[in-house]
C-alpha cells in the first residue's frame, strides 16, 4: 500500500488540473471524500473541479463547499482524473467518457469495493476492500502526504465513515475505523453535526415515504425482507428519491431476517435496488454483481430498466 501511496502523491504533485468523480446517486461517502481531497489540492494550488451525474441529495448539503460540486465536464479541461467510491465505470454516470481516460490522461481509481472495470483503465488503483468506507483510504492518503488536518477535513472523514457504516452500527466497522474516527475527533471533527444532520433530521415528506414503504414491507418465511416505492409514491408523499436514504437499513433491522431488499423508482423510470444484510452466512455483493452491480458483502445494489420490476412479483 506504501508504494501506492508513494505514487499516487508523485502524480497528485505533477499535475495540475484534477478531476475528481463521485458515484451516480451520491452517497455520505463518496460526496465527502472526494470533497476532502478537492480541499487538500485546492490548498496545493491545483486548479480542482468535481462532478457526478445527477443531482447532491439535500440531506448532505450541510458540508462546506458542496456547492464546487457540478454535474458536467470536458476530459479535454483536465489532465488527471480521480474517481472517489465509484468501485465501476457505469457507476459513475459518465462510462463512455471514460473510455478515453486510458488513452488520453490518466485515471487514479480510490475504492474500497471488489474489483472491476475501472481497475481495466486505471493508472494508478488505490484499493483496500477491508476498510469500511474510501473515507478511510482518503485518510490514509492525507496522513501520508502529511496533510495539515484541520476540523474541516476531519468532518469530511467522519461523514464518509459514518454514512457507509450506519453511524458505526454495521459489521464493516473494525478497530483502525474507530482509531481513525477517534484521531478526526481529536482534531476538531464534528461527529454531533454528522448524526444528527444524517440520521437524526427527517422531513415530514421523508416520514410519510417511509410509512408508505413500511406498509408495503413483506417479510417471507426464508428471511428475505423487501418493500419497495414508485415514483407514484413519492408523488403522493411530496418527497423525492434521496428521502429513502437509509430505509434499506431499517427494514433489515428486522428479527431474523438475512437479506433486505428495497426497490426504488427513479425520476428516470429506472429501478434502484438496495441489498443489505447482517447475515455472516450472505454475500449480497454476489447477488448485485449478477445484475451488473457491485459492492461489498453486507451492502450492494445494481439497477433495473423499470419493466424488469415485473419478473419479481412486487
């Protein structure tokens, strides 16, 4: 990993227009990671942009600088690209322009999910499926690149790992994740501004959504917990997609259960699928991966054309 480390520096220090891509559907880990990195090289004096295909849900828009996120660019602007948490070239939104990345400019791949295409194109692949969220790998890179860490980038840490491990609940949390969150505490990170902005703030629209899904929840006899919303549904709920954000992991809270499934319709009419588990004994990364999907044992998810709802009976 020093090696990597060592040479992911070298080409952060040698160029100085960077692209920084977060996920389709951004996430709490993606969207601060990237963000914590774009103010480190901001601070070098390197000419910084980011970019996600759609749109940066309400509820992270407590975090400074959210606003240098955009949602389009030219690789001709840039001479290096860095995807954050994208794991795939199709999760990024933008794969046909990636396609160029490999011949054109070089591409730093920061992920912490199972290998796969974007390792095919990538210069540099800064990968570690043991940490919890990239939040960790971003972390390391700072430390190595002895980064002046400040309240600001600590806060940015501590929301990349308190989204993609539940608020520390889920089984992805080892011991260097608590170390890490201990020293971004010690450094001025705002843990109470992160809970209670991720999972203690809930709109009355985003309250009625869940209501509606919780209705619809449907347990089965070999433990497979789904619901699942239409854009119908959150017609009716004035809400939008990003108000479901964290109903997967409450339905998989559910007594004996070993695999939750919610299915959501996207303005775009496509099916977002969210898989999670606590089930030692399930690997729902497999499942997502035979739909196209990807990432990692206890949380994975793919996408559907909206007609291939059908085949699962909902």
């Amino acid at each position: 990993m020093e090696r990597t480390l060592r040479r992911v520096q070298k080409l952060l220090d040698t160029s100085e227009r960077v692209l920084i891509l977060l996920h389709q559907y951004p996430d709490g880990d993606t969207i601060a990671s990237s963000l914590a990195l774009a103010v480190y090289l901001k601070r070098t004096q390197k000419q910084v942009d980011l970019a996600v295909k759609g749109e940066v849900p309400e509820i992270f828009r407590f975090l400074p600088h959210i606003g240098w996120i955009k949602s389009d660019f030219l690789l001709g602007d840039y001479d290096l690209i860095v995807a954050v948490d994208c794991g795939d070239a199709n999760r990024t939104g933008y794969p046909h322009r990636l396609g160029q990345v490999g011949r054109s400019r070089p591409l730093i791949n920061i992920d912490h999910h199972y290998h796969n295409n974007l390792h095919k194109i990538a210069k540099i692949n800064l990968v570690d499926e043991s940490v919890s969220a990239a939040a960790e790998i971003i972390w390391r890179l700072l430390v190595f690149m002895e980064a002046k860490i400040d309240s600001l980038l600590a806060t940015y840490i501590l929301t990349g790992i308190y989204y993609d491990t539940g608020g520390f609940q889920h089984s992805n949390v080892t011991p260097k994740t608590l170390q890490i969150a201990a020293e971004c505490l010690r450094l001025g990170g705002r843990i109470g501004l992160v809970s209670s902005r991720i999972s203690a703030t809930k709109s009355p629209a985003a309250l009625k959504l869940w209501g509606q899904a919780l209705k619809k929840m449907r347990v089965k006899p070999d433990g497979v917990v789904l619901t699942y919303l239409t854009q119908t549904d959150l017609e009716r709920c004035q809400a939008c997609a990003d108000d479901a954000a964290g109903l997967v992991n409450l339905i998989c809270a559910v007594p004996n259960s070993r695999l939750a499934i919610l299915f959501l319709q996207m303005p775009d009419g496509k099916i977002k699928v969210s898989l999670r588990t606590e089930s030692d004994g399930v690997d729902v990364s497999k499942l997502a991966r035979l739909f196209g999907g990807g990432g990692h044992k206890k949380a994975a998810g793919f996408s559907l054309e909206s007609e291939s709802l059908r085949q699962f009976k909902l």
